[in-house]
C-alpha cells in the first residue's frame, strides 16, 4: 500500500466518524484497527544516495517504456544527479525553495539552459506525484523564464551551391543530398539502412521523435549522388552511410557531424554548417517556393504546427514575393 492510499483510508474513517456523534476514543479504536493492517517502521529523515538512485533509474525506465531517445534519456540522467548531488538529502524532501537555490546557482548560462533544467525537474516531480510517492510537485510554483523562439537561418541557394562544391568525395555528397532532400534528423538519417530506399517511389521510411514513422522523399539529384556512393562500396554492411575503413560499420552521429564539419571548413561560409542546419534549409526553401505549411509539417514530423509555423518567419525575399503578386495596385 502506497502513502497516499494510507492517507486516504485515514480520511475516511475521520469522516465516518465526524459524520456520527464525535468521539475522541471511538477515533482512536478506529485508526487503531486501521493501523493494524500496516506494518509501521522508523525511518531515517535522510534516504541513503542509492535509495535516490533509484528513483530516478524508475523515473528514466519509464520514460525509455515511452520511446523517449536515448538522447533525451541521457541529458536527463545527467540532470537528475547533478541536482540529486547538489540537494544532498532525500529527493522526496525537496521544496520549492530548494530548486529555486539550484536554478540560480546556475542562473549565468542561457535562458535555454534554464528552461532545459526546470522541465527536467519538473518531468520527475511530476511523475513522482503520479506514482503516489509524493502528494505536490515542488516546482508547480518556479515560473518557467519566457524563452524566446528562434529558428536558425538556414543556407540561401548560393551558400547550399558553396557547400554541394566543397564536397571531397562521394560519401560527403550523397549526405549533403540526402539531408537537404528528406529534411531528416541526425539520428533519423543515421539509422537508415540501404534496404529502407524505395528507389521506385524516391522514399524511405523513418522513425523520428518517439519512434513516430513517416515518409520522407530523394530528389533525383539525391538520388543521382547516392547511388553513385553506393555503387563505390564494396562492404557488405546493411548501413546506408558506413565507416571508410574497415571494418565497415554505419557511421555514428559524430563521424557524420566530423563529414559535414569538414564541408564547412572547405566551402568557408560565413554561417555554421550541421545536420540540423541543412533541415532548417529544406524548409525554408520549400516554403519560399510555394510549400504549403500543412504539408512541410508533415514531411518534417513536426507534433504542432506552430513549430513549422516559425520557417514561415524568416525570408523577406519570400514576403516581398508574395506582396509583389498578391498586392492590388
């Protein structure tokens, strides 16, 4: 039985009994006889650090049971025990007060940061609460900084046009191609494997977010350059992007971040240059050509349109363009 189910037996008899004539002796047989059926210890005031260890290896099983990246589940395994090393008591113990002394002991990195931090602790809390292990979430009164929401510029045709003739070899122009054609994640292009190209249809199926499907599509161009990469392999790894030496195995996240920094460096554009840039870049091209909003939130796998919302934000070319043929003169 948890706490709260206890507490709350303990609300009913005091109602049961207030409800007749009240008796202070009746009250106390009545808990006493409630009592009975638990097992009552004392507890130290102060749980031992592998007691909230635990709570927060429950806390991220949890969340791994929900599909949350492995990404995700370390940023908050590193949260949590900074903050758990940092209260030095019990998790279950910790006030208001507590968390607003931790966040302002941090209170010189970025906003971001911050947000990054509250919603971390307020994740766990939230689920603590959930499973009956607390009765209030100490961070429902921190206020959550406003932060403010900006998409970072992707490259104009000229820029994407330095960095397609920066590339060196064929793997580095099959991943130029494939990231500003499908719009996709790091981990999303990562994890595809040579067999998951419909080269019939120009798609491949991938797994964003919380392991959420959909269809995203090569363009000839795309498709041009990646076979040419794949006709020069000669390993046999299922992988769609693999190690240049042996043995061959799918690039991880940092070799493909090292080949797009290396692009960077060569094409010398003035903006930075990674996986995500180049997403940002397949939106904000699409929209200027015409794109419809709906359809760019789903090729993205954006939850809520408001996120694909804010590319409509960033081209004056594109405003200018639709004043130019929409405005009645």
């Amino acid at each position: 039985m948890s706490k709260l189910h206890l507490i709350h037996e303990i609300e009913t008899t005091v109602k049961m009994v207030a409800a007749t004539e009240y008796d202070h002796v009746k009250l106390a047989h009545y808990l006493d006889d409630l009592l009975s059926n638990y097992r009552i210890e004392a507890k130290d005031s102060e749980m031992t650090n592998n007691d909230n260890t635990d709570y927060i290896h429950m806390f991220l099983s949890s969340l791994q049971i929900e599909n949350y990246s492995q990404h995700t589940l370390k940023n908050y395994r590193y949260e949590l025990n900074r903050f758990k090393n940092k209260l030095n008591k019990n998790l279950l113990k910790a006030t208001t007060a507590d968390i607003r002394a931790y966040l302002a002991a941090h209170s010189h990195l970025k906003i971001s940061t911050i947000v990054t931090k509250i919603d971390t602790l307020s994740s766990f809390y939230t689920w603590l609460v959930k499973e009956e292990e607390l009765l209030k979430n100490p961070c429902l009164k921190i206020k959550r900084p406003r932060l403010e929401k900006k998409v970072r510029e992707g490259l104009t045709i000229i820029e994407l046009e330095k960095v397609r003739a920066a590339c060196e070899d064929a793997r580095q122009r099959a991943l130029i191609e494939v990231f500003y054609s499908t719009g996709c994640r790091l981990d999303e292009l990562r994890k595809l494997d040579i067999d998951d190209i419909n080269w019939q249809s120009s798609s491949a199926i991938v797994y964003g977010k919380g392991s959420k499907e959909r269809r995203v599509y090569l363009s000839e161009k795309a498709k041009y350059y990646l076979k040419k990469y794949l006709d020069t392999r000669t390993d046999d790894c299922p992988a769609l992007i693999v190690s240049e030496r042996r043995p061959f195995r799918r690039l991880t996240k940092e070799g493909i971040q090292y080949q797009i920094k290396k692009i960077r460096d060569a094409a010398q554009i003035e903006k930075p240059l990674h996986p995500h840039i180049l997403r940002h870049t397949f939106a904000q091209l699409s929209l200027d050509n015409g794109m419809e909003l709906a359809d760019l939130q789903a090729l993205m796998g954006h939850e809520k349109a408001d996120t694909t919302a804010r590319y409509a934000q960033v081209s004056e070319e594109r405003k200018q363009s639709a004043f130019k043929r929409f405005h009645a003169q």
